[in-house]
C-alpha cells in the first residue's frame, strides 16, 4: 500500500518554507501550505528518483571550500576581463568536451551545479552514451588543461563521494 506522504521529512520543510514566506502565519495559511507540502511531496514520488548512497563524507567539506575558493577566484577574473579588455582577438571563449567516468545522477548533478555556479564556466549538454560533457568558458586558452582541472579538481572528489 503506498503512503499518504512518501517524503514525510520534505513534506514538512515545504510546509516550513512555505510558513517562513508568509507575512502572518494564519490557520488558512497553515492548511494552504500543508496541502502544497503534500503536492510536492507526492509529485516528488511520482519521479521516482534513483536511490543515492553517499560514500565519503568527509570530503564534502573540502569540496564546499575549494567550490567557494574556486567561485570567488572566477569572479575576479571574470571582472578583470569584463573591465580591463584587451585588444579584440586577444581572448576567445569556446566549447570543451570532458569525457567523464562519473555515471551517478547525484554526482552529475552536483558536477553541473558547481560548473554553472562558477562564472566563466557553464555546464552546456552532457551525452550520456558516450559520458561526454560538452561545457561553455568565457577565457579559453587550452582544452586540455580544463579537461585535466574538471577530472581531477571536482569529478574524482564527488565520484568518491556518491559512488
């Protein structure tokens, strides 16, 4: 038989979510979220998400520092180039496709956040027959050097991490 509430710990953060988003917490507002929460929850149960095991979590620290290391390091190289431009030709953005072992949505998942979420890199299309990832830079200056950073920086410390 299934449950009522198949995500019962995230039903109750969409409820709290949704509480700390309102002005006054009334008994309307409580039963408008409780219904959303449940939404959501079981709309969560209708994808069926893969089952996700978690291998070293001591690393995560470590990966949250050098993601906020490596975004802050971005951003100031991202407004050099948008304030000190050099001569037109002189910096050329680019494709890269990174052929990746990592299998794990999870892993995948968090791959493309950290990518996205560093400026001058975006996560573009990931094939995943030929596990090729296909990512946008802003300052190109050698493939294999992204290629050799994404494999060894951020997709060996989360392959340890969800596989």
């Amino acid at each position: 038989m299934r449950r009522l509430l198949s995500y019962p710990l995230l039903a109750l953060c969409f409820l709290l979510l949704w509480l700390l988003l309102q002005q006054s917490v009334s008994p309307g507002a409580i039963l408008l979220g409780a219904v959303l929460a449940a939404a959501g929850s079981g709309m969560l149960a209708v994808l069926m998400l893969p089952k996700g095991r978690l291998g070293r979590l001591r690393l995560v620290p470590g990966l949250l520092r050098d993601v906020l290391v490596e975004i802050v390091r971005s951003n100031n190289a991202v407004a050099r180039i948008i304030l000190q431009p050099r001569e037109p030709g002189a910096r050329r953005s680019g494709f890269v496709h990174i052929p990746l072992d990592m299998r794990n949505p999870y892993g995948l998942s968090a791959l493309a956040c950290i990518l996205t979420a560093t400026p001058g890199t975006v996560w573009v299309d990931y094939d995943a027959r030929g596990g090729t990832m296909l990512m946008h830079v802003l300052d190109m200056v050698d493939e294999e050097t992204w290629v050799r950073t994404i494999k060894q920086k951020w997709e060996r410390p989360l392959m340890e991490i969800f596989e």
